[in-house]
C-alpha cells in the first residue's frame, strides 16, 4: 500500500547485548526503522511490536492489516508521519503557508492508509516516509569493531494518485498510483520545503544498546538557506544534500553528497566515525550514482566510486604518497 518494500541489503555484525553476544542481522527499512534480529536464531535482539493502525480508505476493494510491526529498539532513524507539529515553521508567514498546503489532505502517523483523491474534497493522504523511503538503495555500512552501524537517509514525502488503468492498454487492476497524477500535491511557494529539517542526514546506531549515537544533516542545504524568504534567518545545517551510501574505513565514514562543494557541486566527505563531524571534503567531477568502495594497493589506500555526466566514470582517489 505504501510502497515500504525493503530496498536494501541488511548489514551483519557481531554485538553485545546486556552482556551476551550476539551474531546480529540488521535491516535499515523505508519506514525509517531498524529491524535487527540474532542470525543464528532469526529471533528479534528487541522486542518487534505488532500494533493497531488505521485501516480506514476509500480505495474500494483494498483490505489493511489491522496492525503492523514496530521495532522496541532502535528508535527511528528518520521522521514517521504527518501532524501540524512537524510543519515547516521558519517564519510566522511560512507556518501559515504550510497548514494552508496540508489543509485539503489526509494527515497521520506512520502506516495511515492512502486515499483516492476525490475531487473538490480530500486530496489524498500525506506519506512521510515518501515511497523512496528514510533508507533506500544507498543501504547502511557497519564499523564490526564498534557496532555501530551508520544510515543516511531523506526527509520526504509522497502523496499517492490512484486511478483505474485503461483495459484497452493492457490495464488488468482495481487502481494503479502514481506521484503526479489527478488532483493537488502539498506543495509550497518557489520550492520551499513543507516540513521542519533536516532534509537528509547521516545517523549512527549503536547495535549494542539499540539507541543512536549521533545524527548529522547531511550538508548545509544551501539550496534552502539562499531561498529569498529564508537568506536572511540564522538557521543551522538543514541537510538536503543527498544521502549517498557509506563506506567505513579504520578511522573514516566516507560518503558522496549532491551538493556542498567549492562550486556548489557534488563532494566527498569523510566524517570522524565517533561524533559524525565532517574533518574532509573533496569535489567530486559529477555526481555519484553509487556507494563508494576502498582498497589497498601498494601500501597506499584508495576509495573508488562511480560517477555521472554524459558518459559515467570510474574514477580513485588517495592521500598524497607517504600520508
């Protein structure tokens, strides 16, 4: 119904759990949650909670799962759903905007059921978590010596557009959706962003205590903050840069961002693994379009990714030699 498949591979690590230690399997989902379980036994580390949700929607036909799971531990690890509270509120005059954006669509926690849109009347429901999820295929890395394991992830949201495909093209469903089909989408004026930051961000998790160790917008979010109702506040990283896949090094979290770098382009960054603090950033000649890798050659370590531009890119980088 929401398009929540898993898009990723899960991460396996060795961790220790009040006191025991445990042969870990976790899974970073769209939701925005961890589900982590013992390998050897397919047993949750913690508690995976089936809980009543909201089964109510005007798709005819469609039947919901009174209840879905919610993982005890780790908290997660990007927002869950809509409320008035988590709009967008730099200003008095932008908070206005927002609710008047919203005021037509279905608005509700984590697992609220998607609306057909209905003309002149409710526009559908807003989904947060959008369909490309918290976590998508960019996954998560883990550190085997700390347990921690780190996740980017988006701020976005989706509202589905249902309609009935043409038999006559092959159509054989009920409904079929789309992001961009009939009726209105919550959108506010020259781009502005409909809910609170940050946008994008990097979260470590402590696998051994099922909590976060720290999060970090991913970038500035400079596309943000020059916004002409918004240049002129004081307002802190806002992320929004992307969410590029990570690669752990001894000393390193090593990831690629859209944007940030001295033209404003795509970068590289290597964050301190322990506080999540950004110590590097190279330019990066176009985007990437997948999660780097590192290797040893020669004694001299290098991280390798590919990029875009009209023709993608291998493309290696290191140290100067004897660093």
């Amino acid at each position: 119904m929401w398009d929540y498949d898993f898009p990723t591979h899960p991460n396996l690590v060795d961790v220790t759990v009040d006191g025991r230690e445990v042969k870990a399997l976790a899974q970073v989902s769209k939701q925005g949650f961890t589900y982590v379980f013992d390998r050897a036994t397919g047993e949750p580390v913690w508690p995976i909670e089936e809980r009543p949700v909201e089964i109510d929607t005007n798709l005819e036909g469609e039947v919901l799962s009174a209840t879905q799971p919610f993982p005890t531990k780790p908290p997660p690890f990007e927002y869950q759903g809509v409320s008035i509270d988590g709009l967008v509120d730099f200003t008095p005059e932008i908070r206005a905007m927002a609710m008047e954006a919203v005021r037509d669509f279905r608005l509700g926690p984590l697992f609220t059921p998607p609306m057909r849109t209905i003309e002149g009347g409710t526009q559908g429901t807003i989904q947060r978590p959008a369909i490309d999820g918290g976590a998508n295929l960019q996954g998560s890395g883990v550190d085997p010596e700390t347990g921690l394991l780190y996740v980017p992830s988006n701020n976005s949201f989706s509202v589905l557009k249902y309609y009935t495909p043409d038999p006559a093209e092959g159509g054989n469903l009920r409904y079929t959706q789309s992001a961009f089909g009939s009726g209105r989408q919550p959108t506010l004026p020259q781009g502005l962003p409909l809910f609170k930051p940050p946008y994008s961000r990097m979260t470590a998790i402590d696998l051994n205590v099922g909590d976060k160790a720290w999060m970090q917008p991913n970038g500035d979010g400079d596309r943000y903050r020059n916004h002409p109702r918004l240049r002129h506040l004081n307002l802190p990283s806002l992320g929004g840069d992307g969410r590029g896949g990570p690669v752990i090094t001894k000393t390193l979290l090593v990831s690629p961002l859209t944007a940030g770098g001295s033209d404003g382009g795509p970068r590289l960054i290597a964050r301190d693994k322990a506080t999540g603090e950004v110590v590097g950033s190279v330019d990066l000649p176009a985007g990437a379009l997948g999660t780097p890798m590192t290797y040893m050659y020669g004694g001299r370590q290098f991280i390798a990714l590919t990029i875009g531009g009209e023709i993608p890119e291998l493309i290696a980088l290191a140290l100067p030699g004897g660093r």
